[in-house]
C-alpha cells in the first residue's frame, strides 16, 4: 500500500482487503495501482495478487507502445488470443516448475535470466549454482543435493520452490525477489527491500523482464 510516495508495508493480504474495503481510492502494488484500473468482474482478492498486478501493468505498458487502430480496422479485427508464455530456454522445466509450486512461468524466465543468463553451468563468487543460483545451504535445507544444481530440471524446481516459498511469505513480486537475493531476514531486518545496491538493482532489473516477458507472450 502507499501513502503518497511512501510505501507501507501491510502484515498480509487480507489487511490490504480491509484497507480498500475502507478506501477504494488507496494506491497498492509495486506499479501503485487503484482498484478503479482492474476490470469489474475481479474480487478484491484476486486484484491484490501480484501476479494479476503484474499482467495488468504489462497491459498498460503494452497499450501506450502501441499506436491506435483506425476505426475500420477496429471493427474488422479479430479478438486477440489467449497469452501464452514466450520463454526463452528452458520451457518445458519452467513449464512443470510452475505448476507444481504456482509461481507465474514469466517470472521464473525472468529470475533465470538475472541470476544466471540462462547458463546451466554458472556459479556465483559466493558459490551460488545453477540457474537459478541456489545456495548450497538452501539446497540441502530443502532435501537437494547441491551437487544436482547444474541439473536443469532439479535447478530449475529447487529455485522455483524457493522463490515460491518467499512471494507467499512476503506477498509481492518484490519482496519475494529480493528475499531471494539477499534472504528473507534482510527482508524482515528492514521491512522491505534492503538497502543493497545489488538486491535493488536485482529486484529493478527482474521486474523489468517479467513485464517484457509478459508483454512477448501477447505478441
């Protein structure tokens, strides 16, 4: 939620239910969204996702870059189709990822681009591997061989367990990526995203894909 310019960080999605029970006209959201951009058929629920927060800034986005249609051509076009997720390596991993810990494939795409450049085999100058850099630690804490985080497939499920384990704990796209940079107690120590250059730029720079990702999947 925002006051102003400030954002103000809510215990759960439920007391950010309350608030726009109270005052539809408050701001919310990493992109400050009003119930008021979200179409009438949505729940209060279902518009305080990030994911549907996501998809309707990258609509908006999508909207300004693209020159209107004349009259005639709007009338004779035909409805657009359904979305479907464009990644770029590694689909049919992401695919199955997604599903089984409901983490948007978009976004998964986007953390894989960040943290490793898609390179199965990269690893980090604090011995993160894999693709989605996992930490040897996280690995093991969640029954992983660390040794199997060059493996695509369980790279790309450890990871996505892990960074859908922080967006249900924190609640936002960015709070969830940037306790998976930094780690959920940096997250917590100064409630919200920690004052690290690299974890901002990190949480800037995924955001930013998963929007292109998202706007790729309309084309």
């Amino acid at each position: 939620m925002w006051r102003g310019n400030q954002p103000i960080r809510l215990r759960d999605q439920q007391t950010l239910i309350r608030y726009l029970q109270a005052d539809p006209s408050i701001s919310f959201g990493l992109w400050q969204l009003h119930l008021a951009d979200f179409p009438g058929e949505l729940s209060l629920a279902q518009a305080t996702l990030p994911r549907v927060q996501a998809e309707l800034a990258a609509r908006r986005l999508h909207a300004r870059q693209t020159p209107p249609q004349p009259a005639a051509a709007r009338q004779t076009s035909r409805p657009a189709a359904a979305p479907s997720p464009t990644l770029p390596c590694y689909a049919e991993h992401i695919n199955q990822a997604s599903a089984r810990y409901g983490v948007s494939p978009l976004l998964i795409s986007a953390v894989i681009g960040s943290e490793s450049a898609c390179q199965q085999g990269a690893v980090s100058p604090k011995g993160a591997r894999g693709l989605m850099q996992v930490m040897p630690d996280t690995a093991r804490a969640m029954g992983y061989d660390p040794a199997d985080m060059f493996e695509q497939a369980i790279a790309i499920d450890a990871g996505t367990r892990y960074l859908g384990i922080q967006l249900r704990t924190f609640g936002r796209v960015d709070l969830g990526l940037a306790a998976y940079n930094a780690g959920p107690r940096a997250v917590e120590r100064y409630g919200g995203i920690p004052p690290y250059r690299e974890t901002r730029n990190y949480v800037v720079k995924t955001v930013r894909q998963y929007a292109k990702n998202y706007l790729r999947s309309l084309q």
